[in-house]
C-alpha cells in the first residue's frame, strides 16, 4: 500500500542519496516532497532576446557572459560586481552590491563560454540595458521537457539538488502518489469560493500549463492553511463566547450618550463613538466580550477605554486595567481618574514596588468590592488577588504581556470581559493571525486638530545644528525628548550610556537648559519623579532610553531626536515618534543615523516619509519578514509554508469570513461532511499553540 507518508527515498529517481539532500531541506516523506512548491516559474515557452528587452516588466532572458568585474562605486563607497551578458541580439549589465564574492562564479562561467538565465526587471542605466539585483542561475540544456518549452517551476535548493533533478523527482513523486492526496475541504465550500481539488491543486503547482493556472492552485493552498487556523480560531472565539456567567453590563443608547458626554472632556471622534457603541454592545450580550482596540498611536483609545470602564462600573462591576510597565501604570492611572474623577469614580493603582501593607490593604479592598477601578503592572495578577465582580479587564498594549498572562488574568474572574488594546501597528493581515481569536475593533481617524511630525534624517556630523534647532524650539517654551541608542547588551550598559549622554547634552549640546535623565535601571519612586518633573515643565529636555516608547503623553514636548536610529526597528521608531505631535504646536522627528546597509537605510526613509502608522508597519513586515517582525518567535505569529501575508491578504480576508460562517452553521464541526475538515484543524490548533508556549 502507497502512502503519502512513505519515506521519499522510494520515490523514482531519488533513493538513498537523494533521500539525505532533500532531509537537508526537512524533506523526509513524500508529502514534504509534494509541499516543497516553486518559488517561482519561468516562462520558458518565451525567452526573450536581449535585443527584445523593454525596461520596466519582469522578463526571462538568457545570455553568454561575456565579462565580470567588481567596482568600488564613489557613492557610499559600495563594491559592485558588474556582469556583461549577450545573446547575439544585445547586451545587458547585471548589477550586484555588496557581493564581490559572485566574481569567481562569473569569472568561471566566463572562461567557459556558458549562459545564465536571468530574471528580473530591467533598467536603462549609463551603461545600457541593467538588471540590479536579478535571479539568475546557470542555464542548463536539456532535452527532458520538463524544464524547457513549458512553463518551468523554481525551486527552493539546497547543496547538491538541482533544479532539474527536483523537477523530475516531484514529477515521478505526482504519478506514484498524487491520485492518494485527500481533499479535506466539503464540496459546498469547494464550489463556493471557486477551489481546485487538492490533488489538482499540486498537480498544477508543480506542472502548470500556464501563469494563471500556477495562480489558481497557488490560491488552493494558501487558501487551506489560512482556512484550517481561521476555523480553529473560530471555534475558539465560540467557545469562550458560550463560556455562561459573563458579567452583565447594561446601558440603553441614551444612557451611554449621557455617560460619554459626563466623561469626556471632548466629543469623541466618529470612530470613538462607534467602538463605544460596540463594547456596550458586547458587554450586554451575556456573553464574554473578547475584543481588541486597535489603533496608532495618538488615536484617542482611552477615551474608548474610559467609557467601557464607566459602563462596567455602573452595572455594578468592578473594572481592571493592565499595562506593561510601572511607569505607564502610573501616568494609565492620573489620565483615567482625572475623566473617571467627572463622574464620581476613583482609581487605584497597584505596582511591583508598593509596600507589602499597602498591598494587603487594596487586596482587601478589591476582594470587599470597595476598589471599583484598579490600573496596575502584572503586581496586578500575581498570588491570589480576588476580585468581588471582575467585569472588565483592559489590557494595554498587549504584546509586551504575552498570551500566557491574558490567559492567567482571565482565570480571575467568571469570564470577565476582555478588552486588549494595541498601538503596536500592525498590517490588518498580521492582527488577524495574531489575534485572531479577538474581535477587531479599529480607530483609523486621528483626533481633530493634529499635525503630523516632520521627520528628518541626519548624520552624526550634523549633531551640532540639530541641537541648534532644538534649542531654538526650547526658547520658545516647547520640551524635548532625546533618545539615547539602544544598546544590546545590557540594560545596565544602556543606563550607563543614557547617563552619559545626558552629560555631553548637558555640559555641551544644550548647556543651560535643565535636561533630565530617565533609564530603566532607575528605582521606581526616581523614574516617577523624573515623568513628573518632565511633564510640569520643570525639565526642558528629558534624556532616555526607551522606556518611553508607548503611551506617556506630553503635549508641550513638540520635538524628539533619536540618536543612532538605525538601531532601532521601524515599528519601534514609530511608536518613539508617537510621544511628539500630540499638542497645538508644530513638531519635530530628528533621525541621527549612518546605517551601514541597505535595508537600515531604506527604514529611516521611510520614517522620513509617512507617519502612517499602518503603512510603516507594511513597509516594515516586507523589509524584514513576518517570522522576524516582533523580534522573536515569542510573538506568537503562525509561520506560513504556502502564504505570504501581505500579498495574500485577500484570501485571509475570505477565509475569515468563511470560517465564522462555518462555525457559526456547526460549532464542533460534528457534521460528517466536515469530519477531515475537522482533523486538519486539530492538527493546525496544536501545532500554534506549540509555538506559543515555548
Ligand atoms: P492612544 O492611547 O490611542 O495613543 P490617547 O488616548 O492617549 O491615544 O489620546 C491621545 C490624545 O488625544 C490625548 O491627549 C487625548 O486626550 C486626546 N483625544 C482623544 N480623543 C480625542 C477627541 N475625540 N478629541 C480631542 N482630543 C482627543
Ligand atoms: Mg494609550
């Protein structure tokens, strides 16, 4: 009995020797081997001639080398490796920066007189025709059909595998096995969003007949692995939604309108209003609301937070908010009891470092049901703090917390709502991997009356005039923000380097300006006296590391300069930016920097140009890839074999739907037709929340 489960050795053509290259891609049976799809395909029923190239589309094209040199280039003092080819018909430049390395390659192929393919989009530069950057591999003749006159699959390589001798492998791998690959997917859902079956959809992976139909199969898989983890987070959302006893919060819509004009000092953007509206919503159903508040920077996501809490209080509940460190506890604290405060409520804040008397004292006090409003950090959900009536937990900037703790928060209570708020910009795509078990509610529009940061980039050696600039600014009575390089060994290295810089601002860049210094190593009471001082206006420049990333707001600080910001990641100097712009007053991003690659160079300008939030974190995903985008796999996002996340974001955007379709029809998926579609699921489900815990 054939399986797809065989080990790939027994697949034609491959055997033993065969079997150990491919281990050393993880292909170990003969599915891996059907799953290892093309990274690309060239169109070899059309090469085009060299002569026949028009700069500006992507195109195959195939010529003789006919010389190769490495160059250092005047600007930036990068090496280039210049690369000549031609075909009879033309000759066309290939460019490589930073890769001296291809020279011999060149240089072999040259003296043998051989040809490379070449795939790219061409360019006219000062030396004719060029192609920066293009794939190219050496051209094989060969006389097999499978890699020529036909559209040809690329595959991913790995030392000592060709390309022709994996095409003829996978090709013999169809015939034996492809008839036994089972299609999970119940024939409704098949024909309503117009799927190939799973057998064919590999079929035409491997061996299309054309662009479109490589498209149309590449679609299949994708749509599958999206589908399996949105079905299983679907089923999730369910779950906890059924979970009985979520706490009841009630409100008629002239109520709420009351409540959110006693509250804000402000009317609430439209986008306010109806997120607003959503929670009350939520919270009235019975059942457990889960739901993320997502929204850059600046969007005004208390004002949405303030009002659940007001709401949640009301019916008698007591509310909890979570944020991810001491100091934003603190300023979380003033900024919600200063509204909360308009309509009779107090807040309480529990941090890390309050006395153990203190401590006991509002345990006390929150298991009595007399504490009504609680902010603290994770102090917050440690030991075994009761609660009378935990209606509502907020929770500030997730990511930091991780899911384990949302999961221990949620064990508190019976069910409590859950309301996670996020600046962190995330491309839509990712917020639906990621949280994918929430509801997503988003605040696009910006309060009224805000300008955007102008963002400029500078090298070191202008240092001087940026400070200039700043003081300028601080004569006319506006603060600063300096934020000090990241350093990656230690937080006590950073502290120290904080320190020092604010000497040399101090003693040299701005002398005479009262200039405080805040790092992470600081004691608790030092660093709360430091934002203090800040925000009153007794310091004019606050040095820091970054512990002032998320969430502390200073209208009056309309300028910050982030010294070696090549350091930091895209998502990260936008949330730094996210502190200025947020008063009256025109402001000011200065980007220290001299990156030394292409991709740090690429990041400061993009900063340079938008202060979308959304559209850096796009830029951001594409520069560094979904796997790396949060720094570590910690994040929790699903990996993808099939999916690209930002190029694939309609799918997920159908699959979505589909899903909760699905569940919503049969929540346990108990229907027979959907019994392998169940399986599959399980599968998926297990293998994330491996992921995620550890
Ligand atoms: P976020 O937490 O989303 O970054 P905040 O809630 O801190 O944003 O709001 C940023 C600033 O905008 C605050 O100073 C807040 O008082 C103000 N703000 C929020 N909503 C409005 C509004 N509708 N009109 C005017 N100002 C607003
Ligand atoms: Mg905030």
């Amino acid at each position: 009995m054939r399986s797809l489960d065989d080990p790939v050795q027994f697949v034609r053509g491959v055997g033993p020797r065969g079997a150990e290259r491919l281990g050393r891609l993880g292909i170990r049976t003969v599915r891996d081997l059907l799953r290892h799809i093309p990274r690309r395909y060239e169109d070899r029923t059309a090469f085009r001639n060299i002569g026949d190239v028009r700069p500006g589309e992507p195109i195959v094209t195939r010529g003789v080398v006919l010389a190769a040199e490495v160059i250092n280039t005047r600007r930036r003092g990068m090496q280039l490796t210049r690369v000549v080819i031609g075909d009879g018909t033309g000759r066309a430049e290939l460019a490589f920066f930073r890769q001296p390395y291809l020279l011999t390659r060149f240089q072999q192929l040259m003296v043998k007189r051989k040809s490379v393919v070449v795939y790219g989009v061409a360019r006219y530069g000062p030396n004719g025709l060029s192609f920066e950057h293009p794939e190219w591999e050496e051209f094989e003749p060969d006389e097999e059909g499978l890699s020529a006159g036909r559209i040809v699959p690329m595959y991913p390589l790995s030392e000592g595998l060709t390309q022709r001798w994996l095409r003829s492998s996978i090709a013999s791998a169809l015939d034996s096995h492809g008839s036994l690959i089972p299609d999970p997917m119940p024939s409704s859902l098949r024909e309503r969003h117009r799927l190939l079956g799973l057998a064919d959809a590999y079929r035409m992976i491997h061996l299309p007949d054309s662009p479109e139909s490589a498209e149309e199969a590449r679609r299949r898989l994708v749509f599958d692995e999206f589908f399996l983890l949105q079905v299983g987070l679907a089923m999730r959302r369910m779950d906890r939604a059924g979970a009985a006893g979520a706490p009841l919060v009630t409100a008629s819509s002239s109520e709420l309108e009351a409540l959110v004009r006693d509250l804000l000092p402000f009317v609430p953007t439209s986008d306010q209003a109806a997120a607003i509206r959503e929670l009350a919503a939520d919270m009235g159903s019975g059942r457990q609301m889960n739901r993320l508040l997502h929204g850059d920077v600046g969007s005004g996501k208390t004002a949405v937070a303030v009002a659940a809490i007001a709401l949640a209080v009301r019916s008698g509940h007591q509310a909890a908010v979570m944020a991810p460190t001491e100091i934003l506890a603190q300023q979380q604290a003033s900024v919600l009891s200063a509204w909360l405060r308009r309509v009779g409520l107090d807040v309480e804040l529990a941090t890390g470092s309050m006395s153990s008397r203190a401590r006991s004292a509002l345990r006390a006090r929150l298991e009595s049901g007399e504490t009504r409003v609680v902010v603290g950090t994770h102090a917050l959900i440690e030991g075994d703090v009761r609660f009378r009536s935990l209606g509502l937990v907020i929770i500030d900037e997730q990511h930091r917390f991780g899911v384990l703790q949302r999961q221990s928060l949620q064990a508190k209570g019976v069910a409590p709502h859950i309301l996670v708020m996020s600046a962190t910009p995330i491309p839509r795509t990712l917020t639906m991997t990621l949280y994918g078990d929430l509801d997503v509610t988003v605040l696009k529009q910006m309060p009224p009356g805000r300008v955007p940061v102008k963002t400029h980039w500078k090298r070191p050696d202008q240092s001087a005039s940026v400070y200039r600039g700043v003081a300028r600014l601080l004569d006319q009575g506006r603060q600063a923000y300096v934020v000090c390089p990241l350093v990656e060994e230690s937080d006590k290295m950073e502290a120290a380097a904080a320190t020092q810089h604010a000497h040399r601002i101090r003693s040299q860049m701005l002398p005479g300006y009262r200039v405080g210094v805040l790092h992470g190593q600081m004691p608790a009471e030092a660093k709360e006296a430091c934002m203090a001082a800040f925000k009153s206006g007794e310091l004019d420049v606050l040095v820091s590391t970054t512990v002032i990333e998320v969430g502390i707001d200073v209208p009056n600080a309309s300028v910050m300069v982030v010294e070696n910001a090549d350091r930091f990641g895209l998502a990260q100097l936008h949330q730094l930016r996210g502190r200025v712009g947020r008063g009256q007053y025109a402001s000011y991003c200065v980007l220290i920097a001299d990156p030394t690659t292409e991709a740090g160079m690429r990041r400061l300008q993009a900063m340079t140009e938008t202060c979308d939030g959304f559209r850096i974190a796009e830029e951001d995903l594409r520069l560094r890839g979904p796997g790396e985008y949060f720094g570590t796999r910690q994040s929790g996002i699903p990996e993808f074999q099939f999916a690209d996340l930002l190029r694939d974001e309609e799918v997920l955007i159908e699959t979505r739907k589909a899903a909760a379709e699905l569940v919503r029809a049969d929540p346990k998926l108990a229907c027979p037709d959907n019994q392998a579609l169940a399986a599959e699921v399980a599968v998926r489900i297990a293998s994330l929340d491996l992921v995620k815990v550890s």
